[in-house]
C-alpha cells in the first residue's frame, strides 16, 4: 500500500472551491473562524450539514442549515447515529470540512463512514496564515485524562517490553505532556510537521515540542534524525512516513504495543486515521490516544493560506 | 559530549541500565528495607513522581533478578525466596473498561478476566524463561501446565503442552477480550463474544499456590507481585487490587506502587469491607521517608557518582566538588559593583516610603545617610531595623530614630555585642538579609552548591538530577567544553539555570489532570505569592518564611479540596508540626514543594511559621478568588509595609 497514490488539490483561495464540483453533502463543525465559514460558502452542494457543539460561540451567526447537534464529545453514539439520522448514503458524492472539527469527533466520523460503507469522500482542509499568540496559542483546556478514540483501539498486549508511542508534536506542549506521561514506558518517536504550514510554524512548534522534554525524554529531541518527518499539510505523505519508520523499525524485531498521538495539524490527524484504517490497527497491538479536556479551542487562527481537498478512500471495514 | 544526568526516569532505563545504576541508601538495609521482599505482608508504596518507586519495584522484578544473578539464577533465586512479577496498570488501557451499554457487573468480570489473563501470562511467561534457564525441569513443566488448564474453565478444549504455549494462549485470550470490547459496538448486535472469562483470583493466586504445593523448587519460596502505577486504575478497578491484598495466600504477596492521589479506595468488591493499614496492609510513603533520612544526602552523592563512573569520569567522584560554591560575598560583591542606583534598592524604596510619608527631602537624605555603612548587611540590618522602630511608634522623629540605629551599628561593628539588636537580627534573619539583599540587587537569590540542591530535592531525587541535567547542558552549550573534565565545575550561572528550569519541569511535569487544574494551579501561585511577599516586606513577621499552617477543619469543602489535590499532587508537602502560641495543641505545618520555592524567592530552611487565617486561607484555595485575595492581602500587608496605615494595621511583636 503506497498512501502517497491518492489525490490531494489545492486551492489558492476559498472561491476556487467551486472548481471542486458538485457535492450531494457537505459536512462541516460550525465554528465562526473564516476558515469555517469560507469554504462554506464556496462549496457547491445540494445539502449543507453543520455538526453543532452546543457551546461552540457565536451561534447565532451561523448560517441557517440542516444541524446535527452533538452534546457532548464523548457521546459515541450521536456520532454512529449521525449517518442513518441524516440520511447518508454510498451512492452520494460527500465532503467534510475537516478544519471546524475536534480530533476525537472528525475521527469517529470517518470511523462511521467506513462501517457504513461510505468508502470514497473528499475532506477539505483550510490552513492558517497565522495562529493569534504564535506559539503560546492555546488549544485545549482543562485536560482531565488521557484514552483511546473510539474506532481506534486495537487489542494490546502483556509484554510491554518494546512498546512504541508516536507523538504527532504541535504547538500544544502541555498535551504532548499528558500524552507521554500516560505511556511513559513507551519508547517516544515525534511525528513533526516539516515542510510546516507556513515558514515560521516550524519554529513555533519546535519551541513548544521543547517545553514538553521532560516527558518525551532527551532521546528524541538531542537526535532529530530519529524521528518522522512529513509535510503538515499532506495527510497522505503522512501516512506512508508512518508506514514506511515502522516497516523499518520492526525488520528485526517488532514493538509490543503501538500508541499513535495526533496532537499537531489535522492533516496529520488525518493521515494518521488513514495509516489505522487501511493497516486494520484494531486487529493489531495498535491504538490511537488522544488528551479528553474540557474544551477544545477551534478559534485561534487568522487568515485563510491555501486550501487543501483530499480524496479519501478506506477499505471495507473487517469485523 | 554525552550528558550523565540526560536520563531522570526509569522508564526510560532498560533493564540492564537500572542494574547498573542502582544505588541503595544507607541505613539498615536501605531500599531492601523498605520493600521487605521477605515479608508476606502486602505493602502499599505511596511516592510521588520521581521518588524513585518504579526504579525500586523494577530492581525486584525477574528481570533484574536474572540480569543480577546471571548464570546462578537458581541459586540468587533460593536466596531471595521470591520471584517477582512486574505489572505495570497503565499497560491495561483501562478507561476502556465502562459504558458501552454493558452493566457494571460485566465490565467487573472482563476486568478481572483481563487482569487475570496479564497476571498469568507474565507469570507463564517467567516460568518457561526458568524452565529454558533449566530451574525447572520437564516434570515439572508438565506439572505446572496440567495445574493450570485445571484453573481455566473448559481446559479440556486448549491444546498447550509447555509453557510458553500457556503463555501465547494467555496472550491470545487477553487478546481476545480488548478486542471485543473495542469493537462489539460496531456489531448489528452491539454484543461482546469472548472466548473465554475468568473471575479473579483464579490464576493470581491458582498459580503460585499450585507453584507452592507441586514443584519443588518452589517450596520454600512465594510469587510476589509488584503492581505499579495503581492510579491508572478508576476506583471500581482498584477495589479488585483491595480484594488481592485482603485474600492473598501464603503462597504469594503484594507490593503495591502509587502516587499520593492514585488511592481512590480501600474497600473490596461491592464495598463489603475496607482494608486497613497495618492491618492487612503496611503503608510506605517513599518521598517522606527520603526526605527525613539521614542517609538521604550520601544517597544523592553515590546516586550521582555513580552515573559520573559510568560516563567514564573516574571512579568515586564526589558531586559536591563538580559543583562550584563560592560564599555569600560572590552575591554581595556583584550587588556593591552596581551603580548606587541599582545596588541599592533597599534605600531607593525608603526614599520612597518616606516621601509617601510627607518628610522633608532634607531629612530624608539625612536619614539615609545616617543608615548608611561601611558593612552592607549591617547597613540593610539598619534599614530593617529603621521600619520596625518606625511601625512601634514609639519615637515620632525619624532623624533620631536613624541616629540611634547609627550608633548601634557602630557598637555592633565594634565589638560583635551578642545582645544587641543587629546581633539578634542577624542571629535569625542572616539568611533573609542576604536573600533580600539579592532581590534589591536584581541579583539571583544564592541556590547552588550541593547543599542546596540536595535541599531542593525535596526527597525526590529526580528533581536534582533534573536540575544537574539543565546545568550540564547549560554550562556544555556555553562553554563549548565538558563541564567536568580537566578540573572544572558546573558555575554558579549554569546551576541557577538548573534550578530555574528543574522548578518549571516540576510545573510542568506535575501537572494535575483535572477539568480544574488551571484553578487549582492558580492557588498554588496565590499561596506561593503570599509568602513571597511577607518574606520580601520591610518588616518580615518571621524568618526564613517557608512553612505555613492552615486550620483545615475550618476551609471551605471546595478549599479543601484543593488543598488536597496540591497535597495529593506533591505542590504541597507536610512539614511536620508545631505546637500552637499560648495553647497546648499542635498543628500541622506544611511547605510548598522545595522544588518549587526558587520560583518565589522562599528561604528553604524551615523556621518561621506563618499562620494562615481561615479567611485567607479560603481566598487563597478556593477557585476563582483572585480579587477578595488581593483585597485581603493587600490589607494585611499595611502591617508589615511602610507606612504601615490602613484599617487592619496592627502593632507586632517580634521574637527576632
């Protein structure tokens, strides 16, 4: 499997979207930053669905349009239900806007896609151009524990000998703290952004990677060459780095156990749920981790950089 | 350039690194002490993090045993009369095991089938590495692998003829169950099918009791179970760890590590009963114990000697000699080379007390310059005593006030008059002097030497290695050159940057997972603020301010709450206790974290004692209290700032 065959566009600005063609859905996490609302605006489609935080600010300047409300981001169920209540099919050719979207939300999403046999759909991505405080942008809150997502928990094992935790590293040095502090047995491997989203994001996040030393260990910040390096806008590449660092590092020997953290750009998020997906993680020592907090900050960016399309598609999913 | 003091943790050790680098404390038997290998009775190892709890339960563990026994395995192990089982509780993922539509009773039987399953699988996994190692032979490999499918439902259906196909077939089982419960939901059905379920103790305590009764090697010794990181586990988990401890033959035993606050219950199963301590538990409370130990100082020299052996500087280095120390005067000779202006702060901010205070310029540099002296400590002792002689009120004329403290000063210098004032100031508040003196000098307060760091470790050595970590680094990156080779030390600078950067890994690394942790964080800064600014007013109520006390039964619930979670996370410490002024009852003293006393500028031996009111007390837990904190506090400072008006200002007595 090479993850690098699927396609990607990208768009200079939000009113090239419409070069993207007609959708039947589209699906997005309301939220009032542009880079929410444009795409929006611009995407062509029959149906338009807002998946709805209750608390989300600023709802009342949402546009008016079929809603899925979600109470809570713990609630697996509204998120299973979501396709049969709106009505999803198949046969309909789907967007989801993944920018408005909390991690743990976008990926049960796509994990309900794939039990409904909804196999192929686009996922569009806008990046920043800058995010409000450089790097002491805050994006989560009040982090009260550590789990598994849902839909990406594989079944693991006694020996945790050799066990193998990769942090997808962003700007959020506390959550790379409380990731790696739950598994601090773990052999810790950072999974960077580089090329970033934009030229100075790099350093932003590497300040902050830096705060979070004493969790990750030195080992993978003194030797830089140990980790896994992907472009933060390339969901795809990423998925094959991860692929290819674990072909390699387990030629002589395999890890025990697999913790996958996505803590930095939602492409990468994206292709780390792709890489689980097709490498059928929940049949494996294999899971996905991600910080519960209290609230999950989508307002902290400015501008709109380009505007990414992905063209996803999952393998049938195997009970 | 390889930095001796980059590893801090023992998870981050391999096996053979925490052989190597194992150091035992001296007194009685030390660790070995602590853990009792010989005792069937289940102990409970409370430490926070960084005490040392996984590198000692993980010296215990088979691992280590046959790393340290080598080829005599058979003979290290008939000595120790044990064989430890290392389990580690984060391995077990276990905020999977609730919700999803199952009751509580099912999610307690795949739990326990769960645990079960790991306990037996490492348990096999161990034997079959003694029976490879040949300690135990094919009889008995037969024996034990008969026993145990008797111990499993079903065992006529399981084709395992060794150990180690026990082991896989555990493996597969345990497999099995995070399977289905990760993925059942996604059934039309949304119902788990597991192969096979076991309620505990079956295998815990089936296995070492069949090992006791059948093998002869296992006679005359006992499985124990070193079960790590308990605060993984949620309170319904925990009480089945409670039910082991309480039900255990005495075929194996318990050793329990945890954090303060990974607790949550004592009770059993279905809260029939409780355990209780030294009844059928003893508590040991590592980072205390290390913090009052005598060896605790020596400990830390051969902790750090021996990484220093290791990276190949020589054998029996003593730290405390890579380490530079100079006096008290490097601080106050950096201070006097300062221009007037900056140097001497102390006098800039009388200047200004007094001109709030309507004196006459003229008077005022008359003041100062009757205050000044040759000597800069007992020139500050001249300005502290100027303030309190100035908030008694018993002399209005401030001129004569500045003369009197002059002509002291002089008898003082003179003749070192042991009853004096100066000589009583300076008895008690030397240390403060010098500390203020460093703050008014925008000098950093004297932390470095060995004797400091050691005190800032606050019985956790991964603080100090942390902090000599950061100076190595610092010193290595500056300087371009290995900081102890060819006879030099870690400076003065690179240790400040130590402390600094070990205080804020304490910050951060301790962070409380908690939807409240922020709030609770901000008490801690009030509380440490508080202190700040009594130890840093121009009349301390006492010296070397540090400990504290608070009438807890007198918080508010959300107060105290807080309270105990900054305890329970180590942000907070017990200090001991005190009697209470003028009454026969004595009170617990608590400390913020030595780690963290840097960061506020607090003295770190313990003396004075302030005494929290309850109302502050409240202001200074509670969330969300910023504004009446600031209110009362900046009222209860008029007492101890020039020019000491306001509503609350009251006389004080001072005992020096």
């Amino acid at each position: 499997m090479n993850y690098t065959y699927f396609y990607k566009h990208c768009y200079d600005t939000p009113s090239d979207l419409v070069m993207a063609g007609v959708y039947d859905v589209l699906i997005s996490s309301y939220s009032c930053d542009d880079r929410v609302s444009q795409p929006w605006n611009y995407i062509s489609s029959q149906r338009k669905i807002w998946v709805v935080n209750p608390i989300c600010p600023n709802l009342d300047k949402k546009p008016d349009a079929e809603e899925y409300i979600l109470n809570d981001y713990s609630s697996y169920s509204q998120i299973l239900d979501f396709v049969d209540v709106m009505k999803i099919t198949p046969s309909m050719r789907i967007c989801i806007d993944s920018t408005g979207f909390v991690i743990p939300v976008l990926y049960l999403l796509i994990k309900c896609f794939q039990l409904k046999g909804i196999l192929k759909f686009d996922v569009i991505y806008s990046e920043p151009q800058k995010y409000i405080n450089a790097e002491g942008t805050s994006f989560s809150e009040g982090c009260y524990g550590v789990s598994q997502i849902i839909g990406y928990a594989g079944a693991h094992v006694p020996d945790m000998s050799r066990d193998l935790l990769i942090v997808a590293s962003g700007y959020d040095d506390q959550r790379i703290c409380d990731v790696a502090n739950e598994k601090k047995s773990a052999q810790k491997v950072q999974l960077i952004g580089f090329p970033s989203l934009q030229a100075d994001m790099y350093q932003e996040n590497m300040i902050n990677t830096c705060n979070a030393e004493s969790a990750l260990g030195s080992d993978c910040l003194e030797h830089m060459d140990r980790n896994i390096f992907s472009p933060a806008y390339d969901p795809f590449v990423t998925a094959q780095a991860i692929c290819e660092f674990l072909i390699k590092k387990q030629a002589k020997r395999p890890y025990t156990n697999i913790y996958i953290a996505p803590l930095s750009s939602k492409p990468h998020a994206l292709g780390i749920a792709l890489f689980y997906l097709w490498e059928q993680g929940h049949h494996k020592p294999m899971s996905v981790i991600y910080p519960q907090c209290k609230n999950y900050i989508t307002e902290n960016s400015e501008g709109i950089g380009c505007i990414w399309r992905y063209e996803f598609q999952l393998p049938p999913y195997k009970l | 350039m390889t930095n001796p003091f980059n590893i801090t943790k023992a998870v981050d050790f391999t096996n053979e690194e925490i052989n190597r680098y194992w150091t035992n404390i001296n007194g009685d038997r030390g660790f070995i002490e602590i853990l009792k290998p010989w005792s069937l009775m289940p102990i409970i190892i409370k430490g926070s993090k960084g005490s040392g709890k996984t590198h000692v339960m993980r010296y215990f563990s088979y691992e280590l045993q046959k790393i340290r026994y080598g080829s005599h395995l058979t003979e290290g192990l008939n000595n120790d009369k044990f064989l430890g089982v290392y389990i580690r509780c984060s391995g077990f993922n276990s905020s999977k095991f609730t919700g999803k539509g199952l009751t509580e009773e099912e999610w307690e039987l795949i739990h326990q089938s769960s645990w079960e399953l790991w306990v037996g699988d490492r348990l096999c996994h161990y034997l079959s590495d003694l029976r490879f190692c040949g300690a135990l032979s094919e009889n008995d490999e037969k024996t034990i692998v008969n026993g145990i499918l008797r111990l499993l439902p079903d065992h006529k259906k399981w084709d395992v003829n060794s150990l180690s196909d026990i082991s896989f077939l555990f493996t597969n089982l345990l497999k099995n169950i995070d399977y289905e419960i990760q993925n059942f939901l996604f059934r039309d059905d949304k119902k788990p099918r597991f192969e096979l379920l076991i309620p505990s103790p079956r295998l815990t305590f089936g296995i070492p009791n069949l090992l006791h009764e059948t093998v002869d090697f296992f006679k005359d010794k006992y499985i124990m179970y070193l079960i790590d990181e308990l605060e993984n586990f949620s309170e319904k988990e925990q009480q089945l760890i409670q039910i082991l401890i309480r039900e255990k033959p005495t075929s194996c035993t318990i050793r329990v590590g945890t954090r303060p606050y990974g607790i949550r219950t004592f009770e059993i199963l279905k809260a029939i009963e409780e355990n209780r301590q030294d009844s059928e538990f003893e508590l040991v409370e590592l980072d205390d114990i290390l913090r009052h130990s005598d060896g605790y100082e020596d400990f830390i020299r051969e902790l750090c000697s021996k990484r220093l052996e290791i990276y190949g500087y020589g054998k029996n280095i003593n730290i405390e000699e890579l380490l530079e120390n100079p006096s008290y005067d490097y601080t106050l000779n950096k201070i006097l080379k300062k221009k007037a202006l900056n140097g001497k702060g102390y006098f800039n901010r009388l200047r200004f007390n007094l001109e709030k205070f309507c004196v006459a310029k003229e008077k005022i540099n008359e003041i100062l310059s009757l205050l000044s002296f040759d000597n800069i400590i007992i020139e500050r002792v001249n300005v502290m005593m100027f303030y309190r002689r100035w908030k008694s009120g018993k002399i209005k004329d401030f001129v004569q006030i500045a003369s009197s403290i002059r002509d002291e000063a002089f008898t003082y210098a003179s003749g070192k008059d042991c009853e004096s004032e100066h000589a009583k100031i300076l008895e008690k508040y030397k240390i403060d002097i010098i500390d203020i003196l460093s703050r008014e000098g925008r000098e950093p307060q004297p932390t470095w030497g060995f004797g400091k760091f050691v005190a800032l470790s606050c019985g956790t050595p991964r603080t100090i290695l942390n902090a000599l970590k950061h100076a190595f680094k610092y010193e290595s990156f500056n300087k371009g050159l290995d900081p102890f080779r060819e006879g030099r030390k870690l400076s003065v600078e690179a240790q400040l940057d130590g402390v600094r950067k070990a205080a804020d890994w304490f910050f951060q690394d301790n962070r409380i997972l908690s939807e409240q942790s922020q709030s609770i964080t901000d008490s801690l800064i009030r509380l440490g603020d508080y202190l700040r600014k009594l130890r840093f007013s121009d009349i301390p109520p006492q010296c070397s301010i540090n400990i504290f006390s608070v009438r807890k039964e007198q918080m508010s619930a959300l107060a105290k709450m807080v309270f105990t979670t900054l305890i329970n996370h180590s942000y907070i410490v017990k200090a001991g206790e005190r009697r209470v002024k003028n009454s026969q009852d004595v009170q617990e003293v608590y400390q913020i974290n030595t780690a963290l006393l840097p960061r506020w500028e607090l003295a770190f031996g313990k003396r004075g004692l302030v005494e929290i009111e309850d109302v502050l007390a409240n202001c200074i837990f509670e969330p969300n209290q910023k504004d009446s904190y600031e209110k009362i506090v900046k009222q209860k400072m008029n007492d101890y700032n020039a020019p000491f008006e306001g509503e609350a200002s009251q006389s004080i007595e001072f005992d020096f």
